[in-house]
C-alpha cells in the first residue's frame, strides 16, 4: 500500500502500479523460519545457536553457546491439539523455546 502511494506521488498511475507490485514483494507474509527466529532471539541476547533439532513435530533441542566453551541445553515441546497447523506448531515451539531461553538469561544475569 505504501509503496504504490509513493509511486503514484512521484510517478502517476503507472508509478502506482510498480509500487504497489514492490511493496507486495517486499512484504511477504510468509512467516519466518523456526530455526531463523531462533537464532535471531538468541544472537538479540548476545548468545549463538550451535545446534538445533526438531526430533518430532512437536519437539526441538536447541543447544547454544554463551561463550568459547560453554554450551547450553534446552528441550521444547509444544502439546499438540486438534487442527494445528505446522506454524501453529512453530510458533509453540519458538515461544517454548524462547520462554527457556529467557529463564536462562536472567539465571545467570546476562
């Protein structure tokens, strides 16, 4: 919408329809990946992924580093109910995960 306003601002109609078309593209609604989330929720609190599995549908172990040698381990597990979808189940993992994450973090004053 933004992006076919500016459009028609700076180049008529035929600006409009670009913007329009860019701002679509720029602004997918796909989700972002479970892993990439992650790893982005943990790099925001000054930590790295070094591993993350997803042994089930509803069940990850992500195991990250908070310094050259020292390694961390957490294990989310989202209860599965009737009619999820794989994002509901990716969007319960990461809040599970995250939850632990967090706890993690202000044990150990980070």
């Amino acid at each position: 919408m933004l992006g076919a306003m500016l459009g028609g601002g700076i180049g008529g109609p035929p600006g409009a329809l670009l913007g329009g078309a860019l701002g679509s593209v720029a602004n997918t609604s796909r989700p972002m990946p479970l892993d990439a989330a992650i790893r982005q929720a943990l790099k925001q609190r000054n930590l790295a992924l070094s591993s993350l599995t997803r042994e089930a549908k509803n069940r990850l172990t992500c195991v990250f580093a908070s310094g050259p040698h020292a390694y961390w381990l957490i294990m989310a597990e989202a209860f599965i109910e009737g009619g999820w979808t794989a994002d509901d189940l990716d969007d319960a993992l990461y809040d599970e995960a995250i939850a632990q994450i967090d706890r993690w973090v202000a044990d150990h004053g980070r």
